[in-house]
C-alpha cells in the first residue's frame, strides 16, 4: 500500500504542475497571434457610422467588456480567478455570449464521437494484433500489411477518402454537420437517424486510423514475449499454454494501456481535424471558428478544456498502470 501510496502522490503533484502550466500557456499563446480582435469587432459594428468619434467609444466599450484594457498580469489574474467559477468570460465572435455556453454546446458532441471511437479502434486494434502474433499465417500476411497501410494515413487524409467515397460519389452519407440542417434538436426518431447517419463518417474515420497503429504496437510486443526466456522456462516446466499465453498478453498490454491515454491525445490533432473537415459541431469546429476569429476566450477555453480531458485520461491509465502491473509498486521501494 505504501509503494502505490508514492506512485499515486508523484502522479498528482505532476498532474498539478501539468495543469497549472496548461492554464498559462492556454492563456498567453492565443493573445501572441497577429491582428486585434476588438479593432475587428469595432469595424464590423462601426462601418456606417458617420461620427469619427464612434470608432473610438466602440472600441473603448469592447476593451473594457474583454478586459482587454487591463495589463497583461492583471488579465491572468482575472482568468485564472474565473476559471474555478466555470467562467471563461465572452466570445470575441459571438458577443454577449458567454464562452462556456458555446462549449457547453460543443463538448456532447466531441465526447460522443472520440471516446467510443478512440476506445473501439484501441480494442479492435490490440485483438487483431494479438491474432497476427499468435496464429500467424494467413493473420500476420493480411493484417500486418493492412495495419501499416491504415495506420500511414493521416486522419485528415483518412477523413477526405471517406467523405469523398460515400458522401460525395456514393452519396450514402451526409456530407456535413452532425444532423440535418432543416432540423431542430430534439427528441424523435426523425432527429435520432439524422445524428446517426451523420456520425458513422467522423466515426469510422478516427477508428480505422486508431487500428492500424494498435495493432502494430501489440503484435510486436506480443512477438517479443511470446519469445522472452520466462515463456520458454515455463514451456519446458510443462505449464499450460493457455496460462503462458495469459501472462504474455497481459504483460505485452501494459505499452498499450499507456498507448490508449496517447491515443487520446489525437483529439488535439488528427481526430479533432476530422470534426473540422466534417464540420462536425464539436470542439474542433469551434475552436477552428475561434482561431479564424482571434476569439481569445474562445480558444482559450477549448484548448484548455481538450488539455484537461487528455491530463485526466492520462492520469487514469496511470491509476490503471499501477493497479495491472505490480512492478510499478515494487519500484517504489527502491
């Protein structure tokens, strides 16, 4: 209990340093982008006015509402503080709505789509790796070249074939959005089918990418302990090849449960851009929006809210590590 009582409390005091440092570069790296986002607003707003002045009392108004007409220090302060009140202050674009409404909006969505398909295309992929390493034959000549070829692509890349195959020249699926657009979200079998015929694209696009590289990393990890000493020990100890098999695979899955938290992490890359490209209306759609708009608070809010998500996930494989391997606390003690 002792040694995964100091594994665990390394893990928090990391986690805390991880997010404290998400929060501040969440906060800086939006505000080091090129253009003023008020001098934008105030254009839009003030563009038949006639009154020279307007312009200026325009932009005055917007700075103050943004807080923009603060110090830099001053700005941070005020963000970090509003944070821990679920505040993530106003979208520059969407103004006088709040941020966290338009990611309260959002994050369903994201969450809908990349936990199932990341956790579908992890299981999927360590099965068929395992089959490869084990069976061979025909396995390990069909799902080894396969692995490599779907796991080369990029999701991007994956996304654009698939939206062009069955969107676009089959035409069996929506091309965009995550239902109809000449409906209104509720709930009926109507609306139902359109979220699920909109959903299978993005889905199978981030799946299929999340196969290829699992099973690679589990039948090359599964090769390597089915060929390790303590197998060939055992074997000569006249042990069973079920029970040797057992301990090979779970020993060979421990690579991949941390490979399962970095999986998640694609939901800061390729699996968000599939939202992007799909249009999708999930986090990656509206920080697309917000980066395109210089809205602040807006990619302030969803980069750090998609960093939190991947720190938590991370975290819990990492509960999950100490708990499935006992050398973790083993180590410890040293």
């Amino acid at each position: 209990m002792k040694g995964y009582r100091k594994y665990y409390t390394k893990k928090i005091i990391w986690f805390l340093i991880t997010f404290v440092a998400a929060v501040l570069l969440n906060f800086i790296l939006p505000r080091m982008m090129p253009g003023d986002p008020v001098a934008l607003i105030t254009t839009r707003v003030a563009q038949n006015l006639m009154d020279p002045g307007a312009s200026a009392r325009i932009y005055e108004f917007y700075a103050e509402q943004f807080g923009l007409n603060k110090s830099l220090p001053e700005q941070f302060f005020t963000y970090f503080g509003n944070l821990f009140k679920g505040d993530f202050g106003r979208s520059f674009s969407q103004f006088p709505r709040e941020v966290s409404d338009i990611l309260g909006a959002a994050l369903p969505w994201t969450l809908a789509l990349q936990f199932p398909a990341i956790i579908v295309g992890w299981m999927i992929g360590n099965v068929l790796g395992t089959l490869a390493a084990y069976i061979r034959k025909g396995f390990d000549k069909i799902i080894m070249p396969a692995s490599l070829f779907i796991g080369g692509i990029p999701a991007f890349g994956l996304s654009v074939v698939l939206l062009s195959i069955f969107a676009v020249n089959l035409k069996v699926a929506p091309i965009a959005g995550g239902y109809g657009a000449n409906l209104i979200p509720h709930m009926s079998w109507t609306f139902v089918r359109s979220v699920i015929q909109h959903y299978q694209l993005p889905f199978w696009s981030i799946v299929l990418v999340a196969i290829g590289g699992q099973a690679i990393g589990m039948r090359s990890m599964s090769i390597y302990e089915l060929n390790a000493d303590y197998v060939k020990y055992s074997r000569y100890m006249g042990i069973k090849d079920r029970k040797i098999v057992g301990y090979v695979f779970r020993n060979a899955m421990l690579p991949q449960v941390t490979g399962l938290a970095l999986a998640l992490g694609t939901m800061v890359g390729g699996a968000l851009v599939a939202e992007i490209i799909f249009s999708y209306p999930g986090l990656g759609t509206a920080l697309m929006r917000g980066i395109r708009q210089s809205d602040y608070p807006l990619i302030s809010g969803a980069t750090l809210i998609i960093t939190l998500m991947v720190l938590f996930a991370t975290f819990i494989m990492d509960v999950i590590y100490g708990l499935i391997d006992p050398r973790i606390k083993a180590s410890q003690f040293d």
